[in-house]
C-alpha cells in the first residue's frame, strides 16, 4: 500500500497516463477513463491506493470547476437566463425527485429514502455534460444554455439540499434558530460580495496586473478563489458555493477572462483527480456480481431523468428539438450527488449496499454520457420530424405553445467576421485606428492593466488578458474571427498565440509582427498567413532612402518594394546582382553622380539679399536651384529676379562636389 502523498499522485498519473492512451485509441470520453483508473487502483481493485490522500485534491477539483463556472458567467449573463435557471432549475429537481419516489416506493424503500435517493439522482454532472458541450462548441445553443442554467441551479441546490437531508433522517431542527441564521449568513455573504465586486477585486487585480508578472496573477487569482471557498465554508455553507460566488465576482471584472486562462489548468489536473477518487469508491466485486441489475437500474435512470428533463424544458416553452437535448443532456448523476451520498451514508438514509449500488448506476451513467449527448441528435431530429408531420402532433404543439414552434438556432456571440488585435502599442494602435476608419469590426486585447483601464475611458473595445492563454482569445471571439494580427515583442508568446488561434479557428488569418529571420520559419510552420519582420521593414526604408539619393524613379522603388514584400522578403536575403537584374530597373538606370542638397541663408552670407539671376547658381557654380522654402511656404522654381534673403533653404540640384563648393557661400563671412 502506498502511503506517501507524492507517491500516491504520482502512481494515480502514472495510471491514468496509461488508460486514457488506450481509451483515446477507441474515442472513449477521458472522464470515464479517470473513472475507470480509480476503480483499477483503489481499495476494490488492485489495492494500490486506498484514496485517503486524494480527497483534498478531489475538493479542490469541484472548487476550481465551480470557480470557473462563476467566471464565465456573470450576474447580467445569470439574469438572462433567470427563466431556465430558476424555473427550470426548480422543476427539474422536484420532478425527478417525484419520479424517483414513485420508483423506490414501488420496490419497498421506506419514504425518506426514496426522497433522498431522489435528491441524489435529480443532481446532473455539470463537468461531463459542459465538457461535452464545450467539445461540440454548442455552449452557445439555445440546448446548450438551457443545460447550463439548470446545471447551475443544481450546483446551487446542493445547500440546501445538504440542510434538508437531517430532517429526512429525522432530526430535529429549530426553524426559528435556523431562519435568523441562515438570514445573518446571507446578509453578510451579500455585504462582503457587493464590497468585493465593487472595491477589493479590482483594486487587487489592477496592481497585481501592473506588475506584468503572470506567476504573481495566478497565485492571486487562486488565493481569491481559496480565500472565499473557506469563508463560506467558516459559516456552514459550502467551499463550492463559496468558489462560485468568487467566480460571479470576477466575472463582472475586466480581468474575468485572464482569470480563467489562469485557472483552467489547475480545474483540469484537481477533476482529474475527483473522478478518479469517485473511480476508488466503488466495488468491482459488487458491480460484476450485480451486473445486469445494475445495467437495468442505470437505464430507468436515464429514462426516469430524461423524461422530468424534457418535460421540464417543454414547459418553459422551447422548441421540441431543444427539450429532447436538453432532458438527454441532464440524465446522469452529478459529481455533487457523491458529495450529498456520504452524508446519507453518515446518517443511516443509505445501507452499505444501497449505497454500492448508488456508486456503480452514477459512474455508469457518467460513462455513457458523451456517448449519449453525441447520438441523441439524429433521434431528437427524426422525432421533430415525425411529431412536426403529423396533424395530431402539430395540434398538441401548437396547443401548448402560443407561438410556433421554430427548429432550434445556433445563437453565436455578439461579434463575428471581425478583427481581434493583439497588443496595444504602436503597431496595435496604426492597426485598430485603420480598422476604425474602414468599418471593420474588431476587439483589443492588451495586458497591461493601465492601458486598458485609459482606452477604455476613451471608448476602445479593449479588454485586459494574455492572448497566450485560451481563454482569452475564446473570449475575444476568435472562433468567429476573420484576421488575427499579433503586434507583441514577445516571440515565444506570439508562437503561443498563433498556435491557439490557428487551433481553435484553422481558417482565420494571421498577420504577426516578428524581430528577425530566424522567428519566421518558426510562425510560417505554426500557421501565419503574413509575417512582417521589423528588420528588414527597417532594411526596406533603408534602401529606399537609398535609391531616393540615386534618385531613382518613384515608381520603380515602389515596384521593388511591393516585390520584396510579395516574395516573402526573398528578394531583399539576396539583395546581391541577381536582384537587381531579376528586376526591371538598376540604379545605374538613374542618375549617376547626381546628388540633391538643402542649404540654409546663414546671416552675413553674400548670397544674402541677391538675385537669382545675380548668382547665376549653373553658370558660377554648377548646380540648380529646384525650389526655395521661406517658412512656411515653399516656391517651386523660382525665377531669375527672386530675392535670397536670411533663413531661405535651397534645394539645389548638383555633383556632390559641386554642392560641397557652394556651401561656404551659404555660410555667414562673419565666422
């Protein structure tokens, strides 16, 4: 037996490394594969862990999953869906409670078992069904967030679900005690939230994020998402309710979205191990002895919560295809059903047995969850179908519902088609005022917290977060993105950011902003459509600048420019003889010893208060006079009888010897 704490995580990986690599050979969900990897070394397996270690581990999971829920939801988002959240939410646990009870009474369980039983079983796994749901990138449908609100309000119902399950087992409770607590608890839960939401979050954050220090973010954002688990927790309530609250707090910050990247990582690695102590509780043995009863009883469930499921949404008055993926979606048993079942064990509510039963019908069901949520599509589309077709059907429809049925859309984020602009400095800000003036859509995103906090005073769409992290960018709308430009100095975060993007939406363009050569390769390889390296912009200038004192055609410097960048810059690499003969022009095609200088009237020159015609620039001293600028004026060639006079600036034409001659007669002779 394994004892050591480190041992023990390190065994549980090792495992899980070795099970998911062949589940992922055979397409199976990783969750069952945890699942099963806690059933093979548990106590009832190979005894390998008995999974006293991994119960913190397992509570931090939920904590960090609730956490992230919070996160990505905000108060307004919650409001919206206040319908399906707390009607919904509602009546689909007292459905699937009178159902269960109407079940377990017919097979002899006592009354207050068959409750509990039902609140176990009304409670759905929010961390398979919005992983599956997130895999799909149907988040957004209208099936989708009706899932989710009812998920949500499953997460909530825990509390008092957890209050309730004493009275079932016939505790005596003082309700008036109770009611002024539960009413002080509230109060001050409300108080300290409002505060933070308002003051302390983003006080903290904003410094935190001045810093520029990711490292010190995520300890933060974790210390806050702790911190607030444990003060509910200090007052009876739940760590996971706690963690949600912290997650609706943020939310409604700036720095929800950085918040999450940060965060998703640790959620992931604590489910991973939730699931695997949930694998650890059950009993092989009992499950292959009981087998087809169990497979039996696993079914009925399903059935059981899909019916209350569906007949919950269909009462909310959503399309038939939507109530028929939402009751399928919620027909498994939740992670907080494991939480609510050590209590029932704790207080006599469940026999052992009862107990093992409960344990090997939940993991079944939340083994055949992704397979069921990922068939369920053609089914619901074949029922509209024949339901929709029929007179009968279309008369029961349109008796319930006062408006018509309309097949379920895809609701997708507000921005679509637009631009997402990585970094606000000089190149992020030339970008998006570009965008501005053609009308094209587009979002900022920028990690520093000052200039955020400025554009967003002046009106910018720009928002606080690191692209580098999923999240981020997924907030940004890049799924529905158009172009991608990157405009940061960092060349690891940029290959991230390309990497993420291209990940997440393979069609959209990516235009990013490199120092040299060797970060080219790197991007082109990751997928960047255009890459602009600083570089050899600068070499471009360079060489115009050049080919302007050679006084090369305008229009040739451009046709070569427009080729060296068309060529990906290959042209410039090799800026040798082949070049220049590769194109139609060479500098000997200009003029040849040709040089163009400006020279100021210096006080006490002679050329002060003279003629044009008096100096005879050409004839004395061989050179032109193209232009004179007087101020803030400047006279195209000028003729013989205009006066030089103090401060005029020249623009003479000439040999560089020549204008070097001359300059002595711009000079004062007063030196």
């Amino acid at each position: 037996m394994v004892s050591s704490l480190l041992a023990n995580v390190d065994v549980l990986l090792g495992f899980a490394i070795l099970i998911l690599t062949i589940f992922y050979r055979f397409q199976v969900p990783p969750v069952l594969g945890f699942l099963v990897t806690g059933m093979l070394i548990g106590p009832y397996g190979l005894a390998i862990l008995n999974g006293g270690h991994n119960e913190l581990n397992a509570d931090l999971g939920v904590i960090f999953l609730l956490f992230t829920i919070g996160v990505d939801l905000s108060l307004k988002e919650l409001w919206k869906m206040k319908k399906a959240l707390f009607m919904g939410g509602t009546l689909q646990i007292l459905l699937t409670t009178f159902l269960t009870l109407i079940v377990c009474s017919s097979l002899g369980f006592n009354s207050a078992t068959s409750v509990f039983l039902g609140f176990l079983i009304s409670l759905s796994s929010t961390a398979i069904v919005l992983k599956v749901l997130q895999d799909r990138n149907e988040v957004y449908t209208q099936h989708g967030k009706t899932s989710l609100a009812i998920l949500i309000f499953q997460d909530l119902a825990i509390v008092p679900l957890i209050l309730i399950t004493p009275l079932l087992a016939g505790d005596s409770l003082n309700f008036e005690g109770s009611l002024s607590t539960v009413f002080l608890k509230g109060s001050l839960i409300i108080l300290v939230f409002i505060l933070s939401a308002k003051f302390l979050i983003p006080w903290i954050f904003y410094h935190v994020g001045r810093t520029g220090n990711k490292e010190l973010f995520l300890v933060s954002v974790v210390f806050i998402c702790l911190s607030t688990a444990l003060f509910t927790s200090s007052i009876g309530l739940s760590l996971a309710l706690g963690a949600f609250l912290a997650g609706i707090v943020i939310s409604g910050s700036q720095y929800s979205q950085q918040a999450m990247g940060n965060i998703v990582p640790l959620r992931d690695m604590f489910m991973s191990f939730f699931f695997v102590s949930v694998g650890m509780l059950l009993n092989v043995g009992y499950l292959l002895d009981h087998l087809p009863t169990l497979i039996l009883a696993s079914i009925a469930l399903i059935i059981v919560k899909s019916i209350a499921g569906v007949a919950t949404t269909f009462i909310l008055g959503y399309p038939l295809r939507t109530t028929i993926l939402t009751g399928l979606a919620l027909s498994q048993v939740g992670e907080f059903s494991f939480v609510l079942s050590r209590l029932g064990v704790e207080y006599s509510l469940l026999t052992e047995d009862i107990y093992q039963a409960f344990l090997a019908v939940s993991i079944i069901t939340m083994g055949v969850t992704p397979f069921l949520i990922n068939a369920s599509y053609k089914p619901a589309d074949f029922l509209v179908a024949k339901i929709l077709n029929t007179n009968y059907g279309m008369k029961i429809v349109h008796g319930l519902y006062s408006e018509p049925i309309k097949e379920e859309e895809q609701i997708e984020p507000e921005m679509k088609d637009h631009l997402i602009v990585v970094g606000f400095g000089f190149s992020g800000r030339t970008v998006s005022k570009a965008a501005k003036a053609a009308g094209i859509p587009y979002i900022i995103v920028e990690a520093n917290p000052e200039i955020v906090k400025q554009e967003k005073q002046k009106g910018e769409n720009i928002h606080y977060g690191d692209a580098t992290f999923e999240a981020v960018l997924e907030h940004a709308g890049v799924k529905n993105a158009r172009v991608l430009t990157v405009g940061i100095s960092d060349s690891a975060a940029t290959e991230k950011i390309v990497e993420i993007a291209k990940k997440l939406n393979l069609n959209i363009s990516i235009i990013a902003k490199v120092r040299n050569l060797q970060e080219m390769k790197r991007l082109n390889a990751l997928g960047a459509d255009e890459i602009i390296p600083e570089e050899y912009e600068t070499s471009v200038e360079i060489f115009v600048r050049l080919l302007e004192k050679y006084l090369v055609p305008r229009e040739d410097i451009e046709k070569l420019v427009n080729d060296v960048r068309a060529n990906g810059y290959r042209m410039l690499r090799k800026l040798s003889g082949n070049t220049c003969a590769d194109s139609e022009f060479s500098i000997k095609d200009g003029l040849p010893g040709v040089d163009i200088q400006i020279l100021k009237v210096e006080g006490g020159s002679s050329f002060d208060g003279k003629t044009l015609a008096d100096l005879n620039f050409r004839k004395k001293h061989g050179v032109t006079v193209l232009s004179v600028s007087r101020g803030s004026d400047l006279i195209y060639t000028p003729e013989g009888n205009f006066t030089l006079h103090e401060k005029d600036a020249c623009i003479l034409l000439g040999k560089p010897e020549d204008l070097c001659n001359i300059r002595q007669f711009f000079e004062s002779t007063h030196g």
